[in-house]
C-alpha cells in the first residue's frame, strides 16, 4: 500500500490549529437568559489607552475650549456667540494686549478665515468664515484651525461678538 505524500510543514501547522480551535470551542455554549432580563451592557474599561487604529489627537480638541499653548481663554461672560453658525467654536482667546483668537472649520475643500469687522470703544465683532478652496475631488477630513488677528488698540475689558458663515 501506497502512503499518501506528506503535507508541507505550514499547512500541517495550519491544520492541527484549527482542529484546536475547534475542539476548543465544541460543547461550550453560554447558557440562554430568561426571557425577560435585560443583558448587561459591555464593560468598558477607564483609563485604557485609545485603540491602536484610531489617531491621537496632537491638538487639543478646540470643542472643549482649550485655547493654544500660550494664549488665555477669554470668560464666555464677554463672548457673544448667537450669530455664530452651529457647528463653529465658541472659544475665544487672546495672546498679548491686542492679539484675539478663535478656532475656524475647514477640511477637504475648504479652508477657514477670521477677520475683524469692527472694533471700537464698546465692543469688537470677529466674523469666522469657511470658505470652499475649489471643485474637488474632496477628502472628508474636519479640523480646526486657530485663527487670530490683530487689534488696532489692546482688548482691554470690551467684549468679542463672533459672527461667521459656513458654506
């Protein structure tokens, strides 16, 4: 009688791993709930690190209002944001006497710009605009940028209206 020609190593390796596996995992079941009861939701482990396939943010996230490093949030007592589009930061900072700042929008095909559209004794008006930088093809990515601008006299005590336009 003939004997049938040996398997490569590997696969002989492949195989006897998979009828481990199998063995393993045969006559073992969970036992079924009561009808009725609720399943526990998964735990979630604190303070493990992020997964390895997602990116770590190198920049503080600007939705959690934290300014950059070196600049100082402004109270939102003096920041009026309702003509702000939604989606848009709230955070407004100064570096210096006269430099203000705010996070922008872009990504993709869009970039973002802070202008200041007045400033005078009362108060200053920042507009924050996301503008389209072309026809695309567009990725998809959203960051925030921070924008700042220079004032004509130092901040002081006035108070920032932002205003904005998203495309």
């Amino acid at each position: 009688m003939r004997r049938p020609p040996a398997l490569p190593p590997t696969l002989r390796l492949g195989l006897l791993a998979a009828a481990v596996l199998l063995a393993a995992g045969c006559g073992q079941s969970d036992p079924p709930e009561p009808a009725g009861t609720p399943s526990a939701p998964p735990m979630i482990p604190t303070g493990a690190p992020p997964p390895s396939n997602r990116p770590v943010p190198a920049e503080p996230d600007p939705l959690t209002a934290a300014p950059p490093a070196g600049a100082t949030a402004l109270p939102t007592g003096r920041v009026d944001a309702s003509a702000l589009p939604a989606g848009l930061p709230t955070l407004v900072w100064t570096r210096g006497d006269a430099v203000v700042g705010v996070y922008g929008r872009a990504g993709g095909c869009t970039d973002a710009r802070l202008t200041v559209v007045e400033q005078d004794t009362e108060r200053v008006v920042l507009r924050v605009e996301q503008f389209s930088t072309g026809p695309g093809p567009c990725t998809r990515e959203l960051v925030y940028p921070p924008l700042e601008a220079t004032l004509a006299a130092p901040l002081g005590e006035r108070p920032v209206v932002l205003t904005g336009a998203v495309p």
